[in-house]
C-alpha cells in the first residue's frame, strides 16, 4: 500500500455543517482525545483493528495537545483518528467500528485531524500505508507518492 501526500493549504472547509449534522442525525460527537481515553481508545483499537494501531494511536496521547481524535455515540468510542503520532507529519492510523461505516464519520475524523494538522503548521500531510487510496484522493485531494512503499512499516516487528 503507498503513502499518500495531501496539501494542507486545499483542504476543503473545517467540516462544522457536518459535524453539527452527525450529532444531530446520528449522535455522534468528533472531538480531540482526553488524557483519561487512553485505556478506553486503546481497547477499542485493538478490538476493531489491531495492537499496533492501538500503539501508534497511543502515540498521539503522548502530545501537547493530543493528536488522537475520536467520534463518539452514547458515550463509547465508535471511531478515531491520530495526527502526527506514527511520524512527524502523518496522517493515522485511523478507522471506523465497522457496524456504523458509511455515515460520514470516517470523513469528518479525516477532515478534523489534517485540520488539526494544519493549524500546527504543517503544508502537507503524508497518510501512510493507505488501504483506501480512491477515498483520500476524492475527499483530500491526496496523490500517490511513487515509491513509497513500505516506508515508514519497513521495520515492522512480527508476531
């Protein structure tokens, strides 16, 4: 899988239509991760996805401010998003519980993160290892970066 690179500076809009029309459809909040989440985002990582996502995501806690974002319904965790945590500048890992996929949450995790991004200062982002590179290029303008894979996961441990 490539990584991505999106350029901060075209972003589309801070999604704030969106993000007041999932609370109110959906009741699901977006916000920036709090230091008291770690154990709740972690299991939740690890349940859905993966250990070592669940470590990198961990990362972003490890920032001032947290660079984790996750969406919320009735008080659990029903998606996040890391900025900045697998490397300086990278956008993940991130994903959706798969039961909830296809409302828009993915989307708005996505926006709100690299918008987080962009107001640390950073022109571009790099999302590696992208499985759903159709999707990042139709909502962020990402490009493919020639030659870029493994990148950064070259010296991934195994099992």
């Amino acid at each position: 899988m490539p990584d991505l690179l999106v350029a901060l500076y075209r972003l589309p809009v801070y999604p704030t239509h969106t993000l007041a029309a999932l609370e109110a459809d959906e009741q699901i909040v977006v916000r920036r991760a709090h230091p008291f989440d770690l154990s709740r985002t972690r299991r939740f990582i690890a349940r859905h996805f993966s250990e070592s996502w669940a470590d990198e995501a961990q990362a972003g806690f490890t920032r001032q401010p947290i660079t984790t974002f996750l969406a919320i319904h009735e008080k659990r965790i029903v998606g996040f998003a890391s900025v900045d945590a697998t490397a300086k500048g990278f956008f993940g890992p991130t994903g959706v519980d798969p039961a909830l996929r296809g409302k828009g949450i993915g989307s708005v995790l996505l926006l709100v993160a690299l918008h987080a991004l962009r107001d640390m200062g950073y022109g571009y982002a790099v999302i590696g290892a992208a499985g759903p590179v159709e999707f990042y290029e139709k909502t962020v303008g990402a490009t493919v970066i020639p030659n870029s894979t493994p990148g950064v996961y070259q010296h991934l441990l195994g099992p």
